[in-house]
C-alpha cells in the first residue's frame, strides 16, 4: 500500500531560517564604488567606522539580493556563449578594482569595488568595464538612455552613473556599458527589437564627474582618519527612512500615525488593481460605444463576429439602506518595485 502522507519536512520554515540567518555586513577600509553616489557622505562614513552597528536587511530585501544574483549568474553565462557570435569575449568576472592617489609619498586608498567583467572585442586591445543590473520589468521599461539614469528620481539609480565612473577611473577605460536585464519576461514590443529583455547602456568617461566623486571620497576618507563623522543631511524620507544606520545618526524620531502592513499578498494585489485599473476604464468606455453603435441592430455580421442586440428594461427598485466597508490607494512615495531595484545597489540604498 503507498503512503500517500506529507512528509514532515521544514521546506518553508528552513528558507525563511536562510533569509533570516545571521547577518554578516562586509568591513571595509573606504567607500565602495558601488554606493559612491549615495547622498549621504555621513552613511558612507558609517559603514567604514561602524560596520558592525548595520542593521540587517528585511528578509524580502535579503531574498531579492539572492534573486538578482540568479540572474546575474544567468546573464554571465549567456554573455560568454554569444562572444562566439558577437565577435567579442567577456573577461574577469568580479575584477577587483581600486581608486587610489599619492599624498606625500603615501599611498591613500579612496574607493575600491569589483566590476561584474569586461567586455573585450576579438580586434582591438580595449577592455570595456562591464557591470549588470537586473530590475523589475516596470524600472526597466523606463531606463533607455544615460539620461534615463541622471533623471531617475531614486538616488540610487542615479548612483549607477557615478559607480561606473569610478569603474573607468580605476581601469583606465574611457567608455563602459551596463546591462540591464528585466527580471519578468516582457512583451516582445518592450524589446527594442530584440527577442531578449536586455538593455544595453553605454557611459563615456566624464572627467569632471570623476573629479567629484573623487573629492567626496577625499571628504569621507578624512573623516575616517580623523574617526568623526559628516553632518547629517536634510532629512529625507527616501534616503533615512531606509537606512541601516538609521539607529545612529537619528534616534530620536518617531512616527506616528499609518500602521505599516508588511504583507506581499496585499502590495500584489494593490499592484494587479492598478495594472487592470486602466483597461476597465477603456473597457467600460467602449463598451458603451460598442452598444450605441449597434443600437437597434438585432443581428449583423462585423468581420470574424457574430453581433446580436435585444431591448432590456430594468425594473425601478428603492436601493434600502446598507453600511459596508470600502478602501481605496494611492501613492504616498516613490516606487522602489518600479525604480527598479538591483541586488548591490538596493542593498546599498545607504552602501
């Protein structure tokens, strides 16, 4: 006879124990490539003085990291097998790369980072830095251009430009390219005629900008040496209110008021509202166009279909009294689902 009983195992219980684990937050001795355009200069110095005081990521934020490296691992590997047709190979996956300068005879680390690899054509020498980025199918529809990433309104995607500038800075590249790739499948028309969700954006070498980013490094590196920290910034709801140091800097804040309903049954079906919201307009609208049209037509043949139409009365009836419950949504901040959030980058809304 076949035991047909579940197995007692843990399955669920055991990856939430996974995202829930202990937290290990990486030590460094100067600010990370990839979080040099956080606007906070006082977070960057935190993370160098007080690395043990980060406070964890939530375990969905923790799952989405381990995501985006699914499909950076993914895009790797199809990176590798398309040189074969595209006439350029990829090298050096996770490339160390370190930002340095010489005060007095010694050497000042400014910022260090890994780049995801180079990609190299089979006919010239250069070697272009290359960094991916995977992101929610809405963030990716909106990202084309470098002017997409400047303009973005999340600090970090605009950060994106200046961690590619330190890229080429301590490469010696003049150009490198991000990939984009969109974690749900999109429509074909989405693709820029392309059959793959992936979107290809070149950045040119900026001097300027990399004198910039090279200053705030200088800012951050001397208040390191000198064990103080930067003044705080205006506070800012998308920049504080996420912070893994938040417990530091800002103590003293409290919040009152909305109650915070952490449920990803409720955000995806607030998500599926507003997807199908436009479409019952249209529907409604041209529905009652399609009737007004058809108005005392009671059988026609319109192409492939078969249209009918009868007159219908509705009885009048007294609409009794009845108390019921209804809510409504709106947007009180900027999406980060729709920004587009990578697994380095949103991991270091503060890094």
């Amino acid at each position: 006879m076949t035991d047909d009983s579940t197995p007692n195992l843990p399955i669920l219980e055991s990856l939430h124990e996974t995202m829930t684990g202990e937290y290990h937050p990486q030590v460094r001795m100067s600010p990370r490539a990839s979080s040099i355009g956080h606007p906070c200069e006082r977070r960057l110095t935190y993370s160098i003085l007080n690395p043990g005081d980060e406070q964890p990521p939530p375990p969905l934020r923790r799952w989405t990291f381990a995501e985006g490296h699914m499909h950076e691992a993914m895009l790797w590997k199809l990176l590798q097998d398309a040189g074969h047709i595209g006439k350029f190979h990829v090298l050096s996956n996770q490339q160390p790369i370190v930002v340095d300068e010489d005060v007095d005879g010694r050497r000042r680390v400014l910022m260090t980072g890994h780049t995801d690899g180079f990609i190299c054509p089979n006919d010239t020498e250069d070697r272009f830095p290359l960094e991916i980025k995977s992101m929610s199918i809405f963030g990716w529809r909106k990202l084309s251009t470098i002017e997409d990433l400047l303009s973005s309104p999340w600090y970090y995607i605009r950060g994106y430009v200046d961690q590619m500038q330190a890229y080429l800075k301590g490469t010696g590249a003049n150009r490198g390219v991000f990939l984009f790739k969109a974690k749900q499948t999109p429509a074909a028309k989405d693709c820029q005629g392309t059959p793959v969700p992936i979107k290809a954006i070149w950045v040119n070498r900026d001097e300027e900008r990399i004198e910039a980013i090279m200053a705030k490094a200088r800012r951050v590196m001397d208040c390191v040496e000198s064990r103080t920290l930067p003044e705080r910034i205006q506070y800012d709801e998308y920049v504080c209110k996420d912070c893994a140091f938040q417990h530091l800097c800002l103590p003293d804040i409290e919040r009152e008021g909305a109650i915070v309903i952490d449920s990803v049954e409720a955000e995806q079906l607030i998500r599926r509202l507003e997807e199908l919201a436009p479409a019952a307009t249209e529907y409604a609208k041209l529905r009652k166009e399609f009737s007004a049209q058809m108005r005392g037509i009671t059988e026609a043949v319109v192409g492939p279909f078969e249209v009918v139409g009868k007159e219908h009365r509705r009885a009048g009836y007294e609409v009794k009294e009845t108390q019921f419950w209804q809510s409504r949504w709106k947007r009180w901040q900027l999406d980060p689902v729709e920004a587009g959030v990578t697994i380095e980058e949103t991991a270091a809304r503060g890094a």
